[in-house]
C-alpha cells in the first residue's frame, strides 16, 4: 500500500470504472492470439456507451458526450468490487482508486441505459382531438361515399381535404369547446393547428410530459369523439428478428410464379408519374434496401429499391422487432406485383405500445387523420396490421365475466399481453376510423386489409393458461371472432388462398385450382351492418352452405349473419411464399402476403387509367361484386374457390381453428365468407 502522505488526495483520482481485461483474443496475420490489459478493456466499454447513444439518437436525444457526470450519478448500477488491489490501493466497498466505481454486472448496461433515456430531455407530446361528426354529418358522408363508391353514379371523386371539410362541417361551438378545454388543461395554445380537414385539432401538451395517457374528455361533453396522444416514441420495441419464424421459401409460389396464375403480365410495369402506392404499419415496421434487393434479384427481376423510400410520416429508423419482418414483406409483394409505382413506406409511431397493444389502434387513427390532411395522397394503401375487432374482444370478455371465473378487466388484461389480439379499445374509435376510410375512398385511394390468419375464430390461434383456456371454450362453443379492419365495409378485404392441400383428405389444390385457405381469417362483423354491395350475396352463400356442408357451418347464433362479411378477395396466403430478410432467403406466408399482392395488382390497374385520362378505382368493392350479375363477365374477372359437396373424410380442421369443433364454414360457388370469391 502507498503511504498516504506520498498522496495528493485534492487531484483527480482514476480510473472511474473497470473492466475485465483478461481472456480477449485478436487476429492478427490469420490466427488468433491471446491479449488483455486496459488496451483491451478502454473500447469494450467505449462500444458500450456507443450503443447508448445510438438509443438516444434514435430518440432524436443528444449523446452522452462528456459522460463523468453521468456514471458518478449513476453508481448504483456498477458492481462494485470490494477485494484485491493494484500494488497501491485496495479495492473498497464504494469507488476506490483500484477499480474505480466498480464494473459491470449483468444488469449494469441496462440501468445506464434506462438512466440516459430518462434523464434525456422529453419530448413535448401533441394532442390530436377529434371533434364531434354530428348524425347528418356523418350521414352526408355516408351518402356521398357510396355515390363516389358507386361505378353506375356521375359524382366524381374529391381532390382537396378542403372539400371534405365542406363536406363533413364541424359545429363552431364544438371548435370554441375544444379550444377552451385544451387551454384549460395547459395545452401550448399558439402551437394550435387545426387539420385541413376541420374535424380535427392538435396540439403541444407540455403539462403531459411523462404521460401516457391522453387526458380525459370532461364528463359530459359532447365537443369530440377522441383524444389521443399524438407521440412518434417511447421505449423502443423489442429488438432483433421476428418470433413468428419463417420457413423454407419456394419460388414456386413467388411473384412470378403468382403472376402467371393471376395473368399478370410478368415484364408488366407502372409508367405513370401520378401512381403510387403506401404499405403502413407501426413500431419496428420497416425495411433494409439489402433485403428486398436480395428478394428482387431472387425471385422479382423487375422489382427495384428505386421505386421505394420512407414516407414524409415515417419515425422508424432501423429498429428490428417482431413487425419488421411484416415490413419487409409488404414492402416486398406490393412492389413486386406494381414494378416502376412509386411506393411509400409508413410508419409513424415505433413506440412499443404501438407494436402489439391497443396503443396500435390510435396510432392508426392519428396517421389516417394526418394522411387525409394532404394535399396529394397514395391512390392505394395496403395495410396488414391488424387484430380482433372491438366487438370480438368485448363479446368474448363479456362472456369470461358472466360466468363468474374471471372479470371482464383480467380478460381485457391478458388479452393486452397477448401479441395483436385486442388492438381497438371501443367501437368509437372503429367509427372514426371508418370515417377516415371513407374520406380516402372519396379522395379516389383503395384501401386493402388483410383478413388475418387465425381463421373465424383467432386472431393467430388459440389462447394458453388458465384465462386462456376459458375464452377457447368460449370462442369455439359460441361465437366466431371477426377482425378488425378487415371487417370494415369501407376496405377491400383480402383473404387467403393455398396451392396444396393439406392432407389426403383434403381437395387437389393447385395453381389453377386454388383452395381456401385453412388459416385465413373471415366471418361476419358483429358492429359492421351488411353493405349495400353485399345484399343477397352473402345470404345466398348461407343459403347454399347449409345445403352443402350443414355439418361443418358455424352455428347460426355464433355469427352475425346480417352484418358485413369478408374478406371480399384472395389470393396466394400458404406458408411457403419467398422473403427476404436480415440478409438471407426463406419463406412466409399470410395474409399479409396476400393482401399488398392484390394492392399492388390494383395500382397496375390504376396506372393504366392514369395514362388513358381516367380517375383511380378508389373504393373499388361496389364495382367488384356487380361483376356477380354476369355470370360470364364474373367468370372471366375470378377464380371461384369452393367445392360443391363436403367428402365424409374431411377433418374439422380442414373448415376451423378450433381443434375438435364441429364447427367451421363449409363452402360453395360464389362469395365464400372466409375466403371471398
């Protein structure tokens, strides 16, 4: 030990933290050597920090930089090292010239970590409210919707948000309430902006930093249907690939080979400057241009990263969780089928809540909001995303609770800690979301929705544990669980197709003869009344299912058989189409393969109108099912998929995902309500 009148003891003292510096390995002229020392330890813990600051500038935060400060008001999170010393001073319970504040432990990295994003100034959330659509409002858009909608009517779609404000007005006194409300709870009032569209406002909330929670509308009140924090961040999501896993690919049912099925000319591109196309979604949903490079060069020759690039909205900035892979796949398939349309990639909220939970539900709103607010707007938008409606989590929660076992907030919980299960927390905020729809439909946008892959009943599958179990007995025993927006008469849904059957007893499948397929979701809505271009379709496709699979249809009180049923198409959707991602090649499958594969057919439609002079589709689903009154003309448009008889052999799986259940929906020529045409 040193003599402590040999020392300066009001000098700086070091080393401020250690790391283990023995056991690294180098290479050096082809092999590997051993090494160690401080030269080894002093980047170790330099990466470290780096990576810190890559999560604060990911937050739009400023680096460490001179961090001292911030590690000695932090040393709670070293391990401190109480033993050995360095041939001077001894190592003791609390910083010490030997080991400094002491080094890391397993949970060392993440305090600093948790420290720095607390610590790093917060941004000032911005309130989106939206203000109340009286019933003759929102019965004029209805009105006007279905007219655009309709192939048969001269109304002409709208150009500006300024003519929906004309056409959907907001009460002035709504407006003043509004304003006073927002001033009343600390709102940053000269940064108000009311939305091109009138029906909404936002606006800075410095009083909610920190929060979490919107702030609830005064009891009573009548001025605004919603109000949600307009928030771009948070804790970052999950990182690193997907859990949902993929498995082997097959160029076998990739874009070419879907193309020839389709009849899609394969060298076929969009040419129109006007023409474009958007894939949205939230959290870690995004893209690696190296991926859907590989995926292009693969399987997709005429595709390019050219044609794509992050839309003005866009927060995401490379984070990986479990919705990038869904990224990457939307991205791939709509720009594979529509090559040379300019395509835009959403995503404008990477919070966490935002990734799996009903935080994904207002965010969707916010965007549709802010997207209607443009001046120029996709002519088609394809979105995947998506979970049990309102109505499905609200019946089933219901149900747990008037058996006694469970309340309906342990059901509402755990459906939350489930992943994509209950993402829409009331059926006024699907209402608002449906007005969004119909303001893009006016505007000559087509929406397409995935129907989902968990069948009539799941969202992707049956539940697990205690709650879990329950609610399947629940589901298969009494209701069929539609999802959301897919369920949505104001989008196209897109269902799924497999080439190949799934076992001996199954019907041949193929190409030419697809099949629906056995994890695609659909049903019937329970909130969504039938639309107008589905009157008699869907009670003729009862009509016959009775007549031809009595034994395997859902039973008439588990479905709403007078409210709007989906998906309304299909296509390819069997686990096995191509991908590409985190720098290799394998497969997936969905309805989220599907669905961007029908949008992007739709903006190769559209861009030939563009060229001739015509208006986008818009809302093309009027259009589509008045191709059933001609017989020929239907022929021509679609593959039908359905059988005209159900064979003794065939398993109830074949028709549901409830193993066991004498239930599903058995099938026939014409609209099929798990699989559309």
């Amino acid at each position: 030990m040193c003599i402590r009148d040999s020392l300066n003891t009001s000098r700086r003292c070091c080393p401020d933290l250690s790391v283990y510096d023995a056991g690294y390995y180098i290479v050096q002229d082809g092999s590997d050597s051993p090494i160690g020392g401080t030269s080894a330890a002093a980047p170790t813990f330099a990466g470290m920090i780096s990576s810190i600051n890559d999560q604060l500038l990911l937050h739009d935060s400023k680096p460490l930089g001179f961090l001292n400060y911030f590690l000695y008001q932090n040393q709670d999170a070293f391990m401190d090292i109480v033993h050995g010393s360095n041939h001077g001073f001894g190592a003791t319970k609390g910083y010490d010239p030997a080991s400094g504040l002491g080094t890391f432990g397993t949970q060392t990295f993440t305090k600093l970590l948790q420290a720095a994003l607390k610590s790093a100034p917060r941004e000032v959330p911005r309130l989106l409210v939206g203000l109340r659509h009286t019933p003759e409002a929102r019965s004029q858009l209805e009105r006007q919707f279905w007219a655009v909608g309709d192939p048969e009517s001269p109304e002409q779609q709208v150009v500006a948000p300024e003519q929906i404000a004309e056409l959907l007005p907001v009460e002035h006194d709504d407006k003043m309430a509004a304003v006073d409300w927002l001033g009343s709870i600390g709102a940053d009032m000269a940064s108000l902006e009311w939305q091109p569209t009138g029906d909404s406002v936002e606006v800075g909330w410095p009083a909610g930093v920190a929060q979490n929670r919107a702030p609830k509308l005064p009891e009573g009140s009548r001025f605004a249907d919603f109000v949600i924090i307009k928030s771009s961040s948070g804790s970052p999501s999950e990182t690193g690939p997907s859990k949902s896993g993929l498995e082997s690919g097959s160029a076998g049912f990739g874009p070419e080979a879907q193309k020839r099925a389709y009849g899609v000319p394969s060298l076929l591109r969009g040419t129109n400057k006007n023409n474009s196309q958007m894939v949205f979604g939230t959290g870690t949903f995004g893209y690696r241009e190296s991926d859907l490079q590989m995926f292009f060069d693969t399987y997709a020759k005429e595709g390019s990263v050219k044609d794509i690039s992050l839309d003005k909205s866009t927060v995401w900035k490379g984070e990986t969780g479990k919705n990038f892979v869904e990224g990457e796949l939307d991205t791939s398939y709509i720009t594979a089928f529509a090559p040379g349309v300019r395509t835009l990639v959403a995503n404008p909220n990477i919070s966490a809540a935002t990734e799996s939970g009903a935080g994904y539900g207002a965010a969707l709103l916010s965007f549709l909001v802010e997207l209607n607010g443009r001046d120029e707007v996709p002519l088609v938008l394809s979105m995947s995303l998506g979970s049990l409606s309102f109505g499905s989590c609200n019946k089933v929660c219901a149900a747990l609770a008037a058996k006694g076992e469970h309340t309906y907030a342990e059901c509402w919980g755990y459906m939350q800690s489930q992943f994509q299960v209950c993402m829409f927390d009331s059926v006024e905020l699907e209402k608002r979301i449906d007005a969004e729809f119909m303001k893009l439909g006016l505007r000559g946008v087509t929406v397409t929705a995935a129907s989902g892959d968990g069948a009539s009943h799941f969202a992707f599958g049956p539940f697990s544990g205690e709650i879990g179990t329950s609610l399947n007995d629940i589901i298969c025993g009494e209701m069929t669980m539609p999802v959301y927006p897919a369920c949505s008469p104001y989008v196209l849904s897109v269902g799924g197709t497999q080439w190949s059957s799934d076992d001996i007893y199954g019907p041949d499948c193929s190409s030419s003869s697809p099949c629906g397929w056995t994890d695609g979701g659909g049903g019937f809505a329970w909130k969504h009344a039938q639309p107008p271009y589905q009157t008699n379709t869907t009670a003729a496709y009862i009509a016959a299912a009775h007549k031809i699979a009595p034994k395997v249809l859902p039973a008439p009180s588990s479905y709403n058989s007078s409210g709007r049923a989906y998906p309304d198409v299909a296509a390819l959707a069997q686990f096995g189409i191509p991908l590409c991602t985190y720098g290799g090649c394998s497969g997936s499958g969905g309805t989220s393969a599907s669905a961007p594969t029908v949008a992007g057919m739709i903006s190769l439609i559209n861009d030939a109108r563009l060229n001739k002079e015509l208006k986008p589709l818009g809302f093309v689903n009027t259009k589509l099912y008045s191709l059933m009154a001609n017989p020929a003309v239907y022929a021509e448009c679609f593959t039908d998929v359905g059988v005209t008889k159900v064979g003794e052999e065939w398993d109830c799986q074949t028709y549901s995902s409830c193993d066991g259940c004498a239930d599903g929906s058995g099938v026939g020529p014409g609209f099929v309500a798990t699989r559309g045409w």
